[in-house]
C-alpha cells in the first residue's frame, strides 16, 4: 500500500522470487500478547473505541463519498486518505459516521478535538526503497529504506504535537518475506526491531496471491501469519499488531478467492493481529480505486467475514488461553493452527489448515467435562466431544470456529 498512487504504480509491486519446500512451519503467539482481555485502545482519549465490542476492520485509502457503502459490507474504519486529511474529506467522514486514522498535517491538527479522527500515521511503508529523483535530468529511480530511527523521531513528534491518539505505521511485504529485494540497498532484517518502536499500532501488508507473481502464490497465504507473529514478537506484544487482506487482483491476473481471503483473515487473527485492513484497490488492467465495491460476489464474503468478526468481537478482545489445547494434524504437510478463548461460559477454539492441502484435525481440549458439544459456527453443524477430544476434516485452509459448550476451562 502506498499513499502515493504513482508511487505504487511506478514501483510496480516490486514482486520476490523466492525458493519453495522445506517442511511448513508453525506459528505460535508470545504470551506476552493475549494478556490484555479488551480493545486495546483505553489509553488514548480520542483514540478507536475501547469497548469489548469493538475490533476494528478498515479499509484503505478511500474516497469518504463511499463510507455509507463500506460501512454497509461491516467496516468501520478508514485508514489513510488521499492527500489528506482535508476539511472536505473530514466532514464528510463525519456526516457518514466513519471514523479515520490519518496523516497528521495542519488540517487534521486543527481538528485535535474532533473525534471523527481516532489516529494518526506515518508516510506508507518506511522500510521499501524510497524514490529518488535526479535533480539535473528529473529521472527517478530508487533508494535506500527510510532510516527507523528516523521513523522514531518522527513518532516523538507526532505524539509532542498529539498525545491523545495512537500513532500507525504500516511496513511492507519484508516484514514475512525474507526474500523481498523491494527494501532497498543496505536494508536488513534487524531494522525492523527499531521501526516498531516508532508507533503505537504496527501493521504490515503481504499479497500471497495477487503480489507474488509466482503461478503458486495461492500456496503461500501462511506468509500472513508469519508476517503477524513476528510483529508480535518484535514489539514484545507490547504493541498492537494489525495487518492488511488482499482481495483484488491489484495488479495481478490472479486475485485470491472468497475462501482465500477468509483463510488469510482468520490465520492472522489467531497468530495475534488486533484489526484488519483491507487493501481494495486494483491497478490492471484498468485502475478502480473501489474494485471491492464492485466485485459483487468478493463483496458479499468479506462483508459476511466482517459480520462474524463482529460478532465475535468481545470473544477475540478476551484473553487468549495458552496450553489449552492440542490439535495433531493428519498430514505432517499441513498443519493446523489454533487459538483457544473463554467467554460468557462458553471455550471457543478457532482453527484455520495453514497449507493447500486436506487433513484431519484431531482436537484435545483440557478441563472439558465428559462430555460436551461443539458447535461449527456458520457451518450449521456440531460435533461430539467426549473427554475433551473431538475430529473434524479440513479442505485447504478451511476455517472451522468451535464454541464449545458445557466447558469448565478456568477463567
């Protein structure tokens, strides 16, 4: 994602080539993450919505004319606006009750009460090659990363100007692709641990299907999680972790499908991302800011995806249960990944095949009473669990949410 539409385009999504195989590899979340058991904004007082209920799904760099239509497919935030913010861009994200996270110049500082703007945040990307300029012949080719420590002083000003809103800063596709030659001349895998100390919210956006130019970009959806656990681990889970979706060709021939999409959302949440945001652009063949909006079948799932993400909000703000559960994959090539959470007496097990191929899951759940039910949420299905274990079957990166009832988990 860029601020700078010609930017982008000129960079062209600079896309990796890197080597397959090995064996697939697992995440698991610090700890030190899941400890907090709300929205984790409370600090800030104009900052996004602290309340249980809330989890934030955002949609990138929009025009406000089509807040009404976002926050119809379950949105409910805007991240970045075209040179902006303006008086015009603000008031009318106002009038359409859309809240924005957004670049801190003169016109959003004249607007430090107002709450319609709930964050600020740096120039896109920091650690990707920057352009530069030839100043004699005008000719632009590209340069180093942003300096991080240059990205930290920028985040001590910001906040000396603000300090009642969180700072973002969204990195690039290098924060999972260790192969990524987008960074730049003497980048290296290190300077992220300083660019994360440089906001308050830390996202990242990666585009396994429509941003890897490979034939078998769908087989790398796992960079999502990868990308979110390392996140988490470099600030410690000291920060907020967020990230961004595909769900456009963008400038691709592929795009990702529905269940694609859903995969990719439901990895990064249980790998430890607080918010989501969604990338709906697409540059070719012909550019449409709004292809989301426009793509009535893709509309229709993410808006159903953001509906149980809603939904479940008080459940993803609860804390996370580490060593609650085992699950053992069929296949040694697919893994299942899974996060475990209690709320309002009920154990919910969320659970995504992080590969494209089938399996079985084989689910071992502590302190379950003899027996229990398990309800597939959306799947109008439930499955038997008896002394704390129970089955079920994964097509690739299928997602199946259990709320699991009867459980005796300790709080």
């Amino acid at each position: 994602m860029r601020l700078q539409y010609l930017r982008l385009i000129g960079l062209g999504f600079i896309l990796l080539l890197e080597l397959a195989g090995g064996r697939p590899k697992t995440f698991s979340m610090p700890p030190a993450h899941t400890a907090a058991g709300r929205a984790p904004y409370g600090q800030w007082k104009y900052g996004p919505p602290a309340t249980p209920n809330y989890f934030p799904i955002a949609v990138w760099l929009q025009s406000p004319e089509n807040a009404l239509k976002y926050k119809a497919a379950g949105f409910n935030l805007y991240v970045g606006l075209w040179q902006g913010p303006t008086e015009e861009q603000l008031a009318a994200l106002k009038a359409a009750h859309m809240p924005v996270i957004c670049a801190q110049n003169a016109v959003g500082l004249a607007h430090r009460n107002d709450p319609i703007i709930v964050g600020w945040m740096h120039d896109d990307e920091p650690d990707n090659a920057q352009p530069v300029v030839d100043p004699n012949t005008g000719k632009q080719s590209w340069g180093p990363c942003v300096p991080p420590e240059r990205i930290v002083a920028e985040y001590e000003r910001f906040r000396a100007a603000d300090p009642t809103r969180p700072i973002m800063l969204n990195l690039g596709q290098g924060v999972a692709n260790d192969a990524w030659y987008g960074r730049g001349p003497g980048a290296k895998l290190s300077d992220y641990e300083t660019y994360v100390k440089g906001c308050d919210i830390v996202s990242f956006d990666v585009y396994p299907v429509a941003g890897l130019d490979r034939p078998d970009g769908e087989n790398y959806l796992w960079y999502v999680a990868k990308g979110v656990e390392r996140l988490v681990r470099w600030t410690k889970g000291q920060k907020v972790v967020w990230n961004c979706i595909e769900c456009t060709r963008i400038s691709s021939t592929k795009k990702a499908t529905p269940h694609e999409v859903r995969a990719e959302v439901w990895m990064a949440l249980i790998h430890g991302s607080r918010g989501l945001i969604y990338f709906v652009h697409q540059f070719k063949p012909t550019f449409d800011e709004h292809a989301l909006l426009d793509d009535p079948p893709m509309l229709a799932a993410v808006t159903q995806i953001n509906q149980q993400i809603h939904h479940l909000a008080p459940v993803l703000n609860s804390p996370t249960l580490e060593q609650a559960a085992t699950v053992v994959s069929s296949s040694a090539q697919v893994p299942i990944d899974i996060m475990v959470k209690r709320y309002q007496g009920a154990t919910y097990l969320f659970a995504v095949a992080m590969r494209n191929g089938a399996t079985k899951g084989t689910f071992d759940v502590k302190n379950l009473p003899a027996k229990a039910t398990a309800e597939v949420l959306g799947e109008n299905r439930s499955l038997s669990v008896v002394g704390g274990k129970f089955e079920d079957a994964f097509q690739p990166y299928d997602v199946h949410l259990y709320r699991i009832v009867g459980s005796s988990l300790s709080e």
